[in-house]
C-alpha cells in the first residue's frame, strides 16, 4: 500500500498555500541575480556579485514597504500575470487596472557572447510598455546600502539619477521623466519606458537602441543556449526551465554552482533562519554530472569540471572544504545582519560564514566527491585538456587520503547500542540535518547559540537530541554515505587506472575497493531494520542512503536497496526541516505518545525539497513507477507560476519555504524528470 510519506504530497484537489516566495521570478546573468515578484517588484537583488549587499532586500526585511525595492505601481490596480518568454530568462509581468488598463513590463539581465567572451554587466534592464487603455504608473526606486543599514543619497543628471552609499554607487538611466522617478509622481505611459539599473557608467548611444540590442541579443543567446539542450519527451517545460535557472546560477567567476540566490529565509513556519546559501557546495554537485552530460548541458558541466579542478590544485593547509564562497574564498567571516528584519519579521540574519570543516568525518567524503565528478574529465575525448597527468595524479592522491580515512573508520569500536550511534552522530549535509542549514549547530556553535535554536522547529518535538542526553564515545559513530564516499575514490580511481590500460594500479584499487565495499554492506546494515542505517550500528535510514544506487555500490534491483527505501519512508518525519503541532505535549510527548498518533496533530510538515526529489529517483530504481511519478508530478506542482522550487515544502499545505531557487533542488528534477519520461525511441 501507499506509505504515509508518499500519500502526504498526493493532496492536489486544492492549489498550493502561498507566502511571499511563492510568487517570484528569478532573473540573472551568471554576475548578478534578482528575484521580482508577480507585480513586478524587485524584492531581492545583489548587484556586486552573489554574495554581496542586496541594494533591494524588502524580501528579508519583512516586505518593507519604506525601502530595498524597486517597483512600478499601476494605479487601480487590479491583479497581475507573470511568465518567462519561451526558453528565455526574460521575465514578463503584465498589469492589469480596474478600469481595464494594461501595462506589460520585461525584465532581464544582459548575457550573450560579446568578441570572444561572455559579455554579463552588473545591470538590469526593464521596458515598460502600454498593452491596452491609459495605464497610470508611479516608479518607485528605492535601494539601501550595508544591508539595510543606511539609505542611499541621491544626486542626479538630465537622464540618471546616482545612488550613492559609503563604498558603492549605482546609477538608475531612463527615458522617463527624472524629476517624477525621484518625487514618485504618477504618469500615464505612451511610449515605451526604458530603465537600467546598475553600475555607474554613462551610456554613449540612444538607451532605447541599447535596450532593444541587449533584450534581442539576451533572447537569442538563451534560445540558442536552449537549442543544445536534450530533451525527454515528458516534462519538457519544468526541465527547460530547471536548466535555464541552473544556467543563471553557475557563477562566471568562479565556475561553481551557487547553491541559492538567497539567505535567511526559514525551511518552515517554526525554523529559525537559514545560514548564507550564497555559496558553492559540493555535495549533491558532484553527483550530478551524468545527467547534465545527458541532458546536454555539456557547457555547464565542462566549466563545473574546471571549478572542481581548480579545488583540487588549491594550496590549502587543510585540504578540500565543503563550501567555497562564490569566488572560490575558503574562508568569509560570518557578519550579523541586524537592520534587516528577515523574512516575514523573522530576524537574527548572518551572512557569510564560510570557513574550513570541522570534524573527523568530511575529508575522506570531499575526496570521494572530488573524484566522483572529476572522472568524468578523464573519460571524455573533448575534455582531454582537462585530463591532465598532474590530474591523475592529484585524484590518486584524494583516493588515497579516503582510504586512510576509511581504515581508520573500520577500526572503531561497534556504538554501545544502536540509540547511541544515532543521538551521538555529527552533522551530515546528505541526511539534512538542521545542524548544516541554521547557524548555531555548526560544532563548537552550540555552546554559544545551540540552546536558544534547541527549542525551535522539529527539534521540539522529535529529535534525539531535544530531550535524551548525548551519550559520550570515543570517537564518533560511522556516517554510512561518508564511507561509501571513500570507496567511490577508490572504485573511480580504479576506473580511470583501468581507462589509461595501467592493469597494475587498476588492480591494486580494484582490491581495494572491494574490501571497503565488503565492510560497509556488512557494518552498515542492520539486521533489525533489514535495511542500512545512516551510522554504523545505528537504526535511524536516513535520505542519504537513497543515494546507494546511484553511485553504484549496490545496484538499484538489490532486494536490500528497496527494503531500505521503504524504512526510510517510516523514518521520513526525522528528517523533517520544521514541525508544526496543534496543541503540543511537553518535549519529547510526541514520542512517548507513538507515531500514528503524533503525526495526525501535525498541522506543518516541511521536507527537503531535494530528498522528497531523492526518494522519487529511489522508487524508480526500485520499479515502483506510478509512486515516483505520482510523487514527482505532486512536488513540480507545488512550483510557483515561473516554475521555480525551493529548499523546503511544506508537506501539509504544499507552500514553498526556505532559499529560492536551490540548486541541489534543481539538479535533482533534472535528474528525475529525465529519467521518468518516455524514450523518444517508445513515440
């Protein structure tokens, strides 16, 4: 029968709950990103680069309406339509009076190919043009400098105005009159209305000219762009926009995936704010480079290789990190926010807070992750550049620090009992742990911030940690995923040896990877649950094993790989990202009083969008179509009129939550949506 997990997403009589993430539109050009909302207003952008100040930011200063904004208000107003133009990253919003005026309003950050490079200023473009009727409009312009903390000052010419803060200065140029753009008088418009915000240089042609160039040559690089791209027969939609959004979000400097647009924002009604997404990761990225060479996106996927390759030749004491700012920095200072009042009144805002792992556990999974993506560059004839000897080199090296990690794995001591394998567990990425989305559960963090977060979202009401004492091991429990991390080094640097025809070192990392194979299938299983467990000696599945088929260490038609996807739909609730309980019991009641009955009180259910994504990838492998399908058409669902998803949704009410748009996300409905359509071969 269906299991609870799945049946959640299966309610679509009814159109999902809206909050205000739920009806934005995302523009950008690999430089800058804007989020604009259904009535056309710019509610987050930073123009600097990813990772800066947001000179608009009413979206995380609990939608101001005094600044951090840029908009055009239609007077008698009525209500609005938003849409990209096909297979384009052009936005259009389309207003519409009470008395029948329409205004359309087109939206989009430069990018095409300029000489011999990618031409994408630090500016934006909007054309305002009247459809129907004598639309009345106000401009209102609106932006603030150090996150809120000061206003800007203004000074003007005949056709810009200045806006100038302590180290930054952006310029507003527009065919419309200035004088009302900066008193925020209303006027009717006849002619189109030009408008281009950013950087602070003088335009030397007509700015209408310049407009029309950029939109049409913006329009053709993306439509072209779309044209390489290989398409399923079903989804088609979703996929291409997924793709284009990807596309934005790959950064120019630094060739890696920005993980979201955005910071701050909650992955539930009770989750405190999230960390700084504005940063590149390497988890999930690195797992994605199959279905990016098969959806051909083979552009991205060669620049992400270089991304990954500049990682490993990076000269750091401590080797690989998680998370690398969008400049490829392994270090950014973590900066408290407080003049922004976040999202929905949500305050305690940090931004940055990139710095090197902690912990015993990472450094064997990065190598793994290194060399699950760069194999790729080794097996490909157009990426020979890529496959270099020092290459090789440097990928048996990561290969061999994960097999000293995992030596040392297997060396520790069984947990006392599988509750403690589980309550004295490090943070993981892979199983979504709130410890990595919030600040405050990074270790050596908890001291300081962890009790006040301690009372917040799921952690209330279900985890481990809320309300049993940690119990103390010499050495932490085994993360199931990081070990078979350390064998996929191994197992792709045998690979790549057996490519090369380089029989000895093949052999030598064939064995092993099949000792290491051969105790993860023994130690990570568990004979009570018959499934594997997130630690060794645990009892917890955890999404992170939903990963096994996909990097091969156990095929996807193993009775063992189903048995453990249907254990983790009964553990589903544990990985929640925020709970939310009508008349809750004291901490831990919910427990004490059985899962049936606690989870019929629960009135706000928030997963990962990117595991619910996971576990329908996993009951595709497993054959169980109708569920995946059933389940993925219930999530692309949930996205908003522009087709973009979110870190979190709430599983009750289906309305989006956390950092949009997420790239894990993201990579993820490719990988399914793919896998799930019909073969052109089967029309």
């Amino acid at each position: 029968g269906e299991s609870w997990l799945t049946g959640q997403m299966s309610q679509d009589e009814e159109p999902p709950e809206e909050n205000s993430i739920c009806n934005l539109g995302a523009i950008g050009n690999g430089t800058l990103a804007a989020l604009i909302d259904t009535q056309g207003k710019y509610v987050f952008c930073c123009m600097n680069h990813f990772g800066g100040d947001p000179v608009f930011n009413s979206l995380l200063n609990n939608n101001s309406e005094d600044t951090g904004f840029l908009d055009c208000v239609l007077q008698n107003f009525h209500h609005a339509e938003q849409k990209y133009i096909p297979n384009t990253a052009i936005l259009v919003t389309t207003l519409f009076s009470k008395t029948n005026d329409v205004v359309q309003i087109k939206d989009f950050a430069p990018r095409f190919g300029h000489f011999d490079r990618m031409f994408r200023p630090f500016q934006v473009f909007r054309i305002i043009n009247r459809i129907r009727g004598d639309p009345m409009i106000t401009v209102r312009v609106r932006p603030t400098f150090d996150f809120n903390s000061k206003e800007a000052y203004q000074t003007r010419g005949s056709h810009h105005i200045r806006y100038c803060g302590h180290k930054e200065i952006w310029r507003l140029t527009t065919t419309a009159s200035i004088q009302r753009v900066l008193e925020e008088v209303p006027f009717l418009v006849h002619d189109p209305v030009y408008m281009v915000f950013g950087q602070d240089e003088s335009f030397s042609s007509s700015l209408s000219h310049v407009s029309k160039e950029f939109e049409h040559k913006t329009m053709k690089y993306w439509k072209t762009w779309c044209a390489s791209l290989c398409l399923c027969v079903e989804y088609q939609d979703i996929l291409v926009r997924t793709a284009i959004t990807l596309g934005m979000m790959q950064s120019e400097e630094f060739s890696g995936f920005i993980s979201s647009f955005t910071f701050g924002i909650p992955t539930g009604p009770d989750a405190p704010p999230t960390r700084d997404e504005r940063l590149c990761r390497l988890f999930d990225e690195c797992l994605c480079l199959s279905i990016l060479r098969e959806f051909g996106m083979l552009d991205i996927c060669r620049k992400f290789l270089e991304f990954l390759k500049n990682i490993c030749f990076l000269d750091s004491e401590g080797g690989p990190q998680s998370t690398y700012s969008h400049l490829g920095q392994g270090e950014v200072p973590a900066e408290k926010v407080p003049y922004l009042a976040g999202f929905h009144g949500r305050g305690d805002l940090t931004v940055g807070g990139v710095a090197p792992d902690r912990g015993d556990a990472l450094p064997g999974a990065l190598c793994g992750l290194l060399c699950l993506g760069l194999t790729h560059a080794c097996f490909d004839v157009r990426l020979k550049d890529l496959c270099s000897p020092k290459l090789i080199e440097r990928l048996e090296s990561l290969a061999t620090t994960a097999y000293e990690a995992f030596q040392d794995y297997a060396k520790r001591p069984p947990p006392p009992s599988a509750t403690a394998a589980d309550l004295a567990s490090q943070p993981s990425y892979f199983d979504d742990d709130l410890r990595c989305y919030t600040y405050g559960w990074a270790a050596g963090e908890e001291e300081e911030h962890g009790q006040q977060q301690r009372d917040l979202g799921a952690w209330q009401y279900w985890h481990p940690r809320a309300h049993q004492e940690v119990p103390k091991l010499d050495q932490p429990p085994v993360h199931t995923f990081t070990s078979v991390l350390c064998w996929c080094a191994a197992d792709r640097v045998r690979r790549i040896f057996a490519h090369r025809d380089n029989r000895a070192k093949a052999e030598i990392w064939g064995q092993r990877a099949e000792e290491m194979s051969a105790v993860i299938l023994q130690r990570a299983w568990s004979l009570e649950r018959k499934a594997f467990t997130s630690f060794w000696g645990g009892a917890v599945v955890g999404p992170s094993l939903l990963r096994l088929a996909e990097v091969g260490i156990i095929k996807a038609n193993d009775p063992r790989f189903a048995s453990t996807v249907e254990c983790f739909e009964a553990d589903a609730p544990k990985v929640a990202l925020s709970l939310s309980v009508e008349n809750a019991p004291q901490v831990g009641g919910l427990l004490q009083a059985g899962e049936d009955a606690w989870l019929d009180s629960v009135r706000s259910y928030c997963m990962s969008s990117n595991t619910m994504l996971w576990y329908a990838e996993a009951l595709r492998a497993v054959g169980r179509i109708d569920d995946a399908k059933k389940l993925f058409n219930s999530i692309t669902a949930c996205a908003n009129d522009c087709g973009l998803l979110s870190q979190s949704i709430d599983m009750r009410t289906r309305k989006l939550w956390g950092n949009i748009p997420h790239c894990s996300t993201l990579l993820s409905i490719l990988r399914v949506g793919t896998r799930l359509s019909m073969s052109w071969r089967d029309l």
